[in-house]
C-alpha cells in the first residue's frame, strides 16, 4: 500500500474526474499510473532513434531521385 500526499487542487480535480467517469479515486490512480508506466516501458520508433536520424546527412536532398547518377559521378571521380 502506498500513502500519497496531494495538494488540494490536484485532489479535488481527481475527485471530480473519478466521479465524472464513475470510477474510486483510487481506480483512477490505479489506472494513471499503470497506462503512464506502459508508455515508459514501450518508446516508438523516434525516440529510439532520434538522436541517430539526420546525423550522417550528406546535405543532397535529391538523393532518391538521382542516387545512380551521383554514384556514376563519383566512380568517375576516383579513376581522374
């Protein structure tokens, strides 16, 4: 059992949320945390990754389009 300590405004609003909802105050926090700790435990995709993503940028933003051009581009570079 965990005994919680809130400021009053923070209480009457979870009073008035487990009421609107029908729901005990404490199913309410019960269920908060429970959602709120299974987002913590499964980050998506992003945030896996972001500080990965745009770190390598070669700065050319047709490379999709014109990858087998500038791949000739630079062959030919390298046997100059």
């Amino acid at each position: 059992m965990i005994a919680l300590r809130l400021d009053p405004n923070l209480e009457k609003e979870i009073t008035t949320v487990a009421k609107n909802l029908g729901l005990t105050k404490s199913d309410l926090i019960r269920k908060s945390v429970i959602e709120y700790i299974g987002k913590l435990e499964s980050p998506n995709g992003w945030e896996l990754g972001k500080e990965f993503f745009g770190r390598y940028s070669s700065g050319l933003k047709n490379l999709s389009v014109d990858r087998k051009r500038i791949l000739k581009e630079k062959i030919r570079a390298k046997r100059k």
